[in-house]
C-alpha cells in the first residue's frame, strides 16, 4: 500500500518553530531504506535549522526546529518533495531484493 | 563481465546510462531548456529532473535489455555541480542501490568526463583540456591523481559563452553554445578582445564584462553584428584555451590533447553525444572505480557542490 505521513507545525509559546511528520512504510526494511536515502546530505543553510530523522518499527520519524517559521517551511517542503521521490522510486523499483 | 548503471545530472542535463565492460548498453538524457535570455536556476532544474527521472531510468534498463539483477553496481554523480539538482539525482540512486542490493559509488564529475573520453578515444596519457558551462581545467595524470595544471580563476568558459548568449538573447535549445557557434561562422569582423591568459590559468569574466558592454554599444550604432562578436568571442576564448593546454603539455611532454565537456562538442562533432554531460561516463568511471575496488557507504554519499578533480585518489591506474 502507499504510505500516509502524518504531520503538524506548531508555533509554541517558544520562539523556535518546530515540526515533526511521522510516516508509516509497508515494513521495517522500507522506511530504513528511506531513512539512509533521505538522510546523508547536510542542509542547504548553514544555520537557523536543525532535522533529527530516525526510524521506528515501520516508521519513519523525522522532528524539525528552526529559528524561523520561514526556515522551518523551506526545510520541511524541501524534505518533503525529497520524500516523494523517494517513495515513487520505491514504489516503481521496489519491493526490496531478499536480503 | 561487470555492469554499472551511472546517474548523473549535476547541470541542466539528467542522464542515466549503462556500461558492460567498455560497452554502452545505454544512454538516455534529458535537457532542461530555459527561454532565451535566461539561464537555469537550481531550484528549477531539480523539478525539471524530478519529474523525468524515474522514467529515463526505466528507459536506461529497457533500451540495454537489462533487468535490476544484471547490474553490478550503482554510480551516481557526488559533485562537483548545483546542490539541489545533485541531491534529486542522488535519492533515486542510494534508493535503487538499497532495493536492488548493489553497491553505491559517489563518482566525480569531471573524472566522468575524462574516463569516458579515454574510453571513446583509447589515448595513451593525453593532456586533458576539460571545458564546460561549469569546469574549465588543463589536467594531467601523475601518480593516482588527476593534476590540474592550469584552470579557470573565476568562471568557466561555457557558462562565459552561455551568458553571452543571453545578453543577444539567441534561443537556448540545443544549447547557447551550439548557437553561438552557427552564428560565428557567419561572422565577418573580428572585434578584438582581452586576452587574459594569466600563467598556467586563464580568467573569463572580464571579457563577459567587455563583451556584454561592447554588445550594447557596437550592436546599437551598428558598427558590427551579432555573428561578428560570436566569430570574435570563440576565437579569443579559444586562442587562449590553447595557449594553456600547450603549456601544459609542453609540461608534461604529451604530444596527445583529450577534449572533454560540453563546450568540446565546439567543433567537434563526432564525440557530440560524449562531451555533453551524460548517465554513461558517470557508469564508466564508476566501472573503473568499482573494479579497483572502491566503494561509497551510504552515510558518506553526500553530494558536494564543491569537489575538486585533484581530490580523487586513482586506484586504477598506475
């Protein structure tokens, strides 16, 4: 099945905007393979912003916080496109050989 | 037998090719063409290669013949080239490379060049003049590394010749340089130029700066047409593209020049569809690297906008 991600941005009391999007994979082995695909390049901007993704059973976690609401939308659309991509190439070259 | 599929599209250019032991199975490409008067933004140029990727990919294996299995390796462009376009390409590899079970290997870009242009060629130990919209290098291989002996101090000579072309607004498809090459043979007067080879390095952006000026002035009071000032500008960046690359060799005691890069489709045609940035020199460089035993971990694939041709180890030759 297609995966589904979860998320919200909220504007705490904080002046730090933060976002996290949880999105689930068919199994342990695809979000990892998500996870090591979406993981390796640094951000564009130096600073202001920082990305933590993790994984989790079958899920694929990732918690943003940034020093702007601007920066934080710049990051998140970015990974998100990232994501999409990733996904489709999942979904057209995938499942996974056996390991 | 070993078959690598090589991803790149570093620049406007997407293109996934695959070599079997010297042989291109495959080559598909994709331009990004902007209007005339416009160059290509990086954000831009990543939609452009998002949105085709998947399906040159399905080519690149449909037109080899070749399912998933057969392939041995996964090359893909690490850098050098713009950041965003570099990342699109990079996901779909380390993604094919983990479903596929095949090893990943971050390639150099420029490396890409020269090996495919040892592979078309069969030279020896050429000096290597490596000119594109983004590189401009004079290398030569000493000791495992590729040597830059003389380079560009601030902009390529494509991307000199692209803006250029922007300026006199000529169309972009299939590419600026291509353009300003027809519309030179057409030209007549030699407008004289600066000339700024500088030692083992040459600079570029004083003529764009004379050039966009004179472009203004000469074109307006019609003291010479645009043909006159492409004639003029090929020659003058040529002229000293030569100079280094002879200094270089007169270095080195080669008596070879290997042209690679898309500005050496400039005339000459027959390695046109080699020169220009392609999936398949990523493959053979990703071949030679994969064969001498090299391999990228997926935490250290990363793309790097900056990443110089020195900076390789060549394990594979001598």
């Amino acid at each position: 099945g297609t995966p589904r991600g979860q998320g919200r941005a909220t504007q705490l009391s904080s002046p730090f905007p933060v976002c996290s999007l949880d999105v689930p994979f068919p199994s342990s082995r695809e979000a990892t393979i998500a996870l090591r695909s979406l993981s390796p390049d640094k951000e564009p901007r130096k600073g202001g912003i920082s990305k933590l993704i993790t994984v989790s059973g079958s899920t694929l976690s990732v918690r943003w916080s940034a020093d702007e609401a601007r920066i934080l939308r710049v990051s998140v659309n970015s990974f998100l496109d990232h994501l999409s991509l990733v996904m489709e190439t999942m979904e057209m070259f995938g499942p996974p050989v056996a390991v | 037998m070993t078959v690598v599929i090589g991803f790149e599209g570093s620049a406007n250019k997407i293109g996934i090719g695959i070599i079997r032991d010297g042989e291109v199975l495959s080559n598909p490409r994709r331009t990004y063409i902007t209007p005339p008067g416009q160059g290509f933004l990086p954000s831009d140029t990543a939609r452009h290669h998002r949105a085709v990727i998947l399906t040159v990919l399905k080519e690149a294996l449909e037109q080899a013949g070749l399912k998933p299995a057969d392939i041995d390796c996964v090359a893909y462009t690490k850098g050098p080239g713009m950041g965003a376009p570099l990342v699109t390409v990079a996901l779909v590899a380390r993604t094919v490379s983990q479903l596929w079970g095949k090893p990943l290997l971050g390639v150099n870009h420029c490396i890409g060049h020269i090996e495919m242009g040892r592979l078309i060629t069969k030279a020896n130990n050429p000096t290597v003049l490596y000119v594109s919209g983004g590189n401009t290098q004079v290398i030569a291989y000493s000791e495992r590394r590729y040597r830059i002996f003389g380079e560009t101090i601030d902009i390529a000579v494509g991307n000199c010749l692209d803006r250029f072309a922007r300026v006199i607004k000529i169309s972009n498809d299939p590419s600026p340089g291509y353009n300003i090459e027809q519309m030179a043979k057409k030209g007549s007067q030699y407008v004289e130029l600066p000339y700024t080879v500088k030692g083992m390095d040459v600079s570029f952006s004083g003529i764009l700066s004379y050039i966009e000026d004179a472009a203004h002035k000469m074109l307006s009071s019609g003291q010479c047409t645009s043909e006159d000032l492409c004639f003029s500008l090929q020659e003058t960046l040529f002229s000293m593209l030569v100079e280094i690359t002879e200094r270089a060799m007169a270095h080195c005691g080669s008596q070879e020049v290997l042209i690679v890069g898309g500005v050496g489709c400039n005339k000459y045609a027959e390695a046109f569809k080699f020169c220009i940035d392609n999936g398949a020199m990523i493959a053979q460089a990703g071949w030679e690297m994969f064969r001498s035993g090299q391999v990228t971990e997926l935490e250290d694939s990363w793309i790097t906008q900056r990443y110089r041709t020195d900076e390789v180890e060549v394990t594979w030759r001598d």
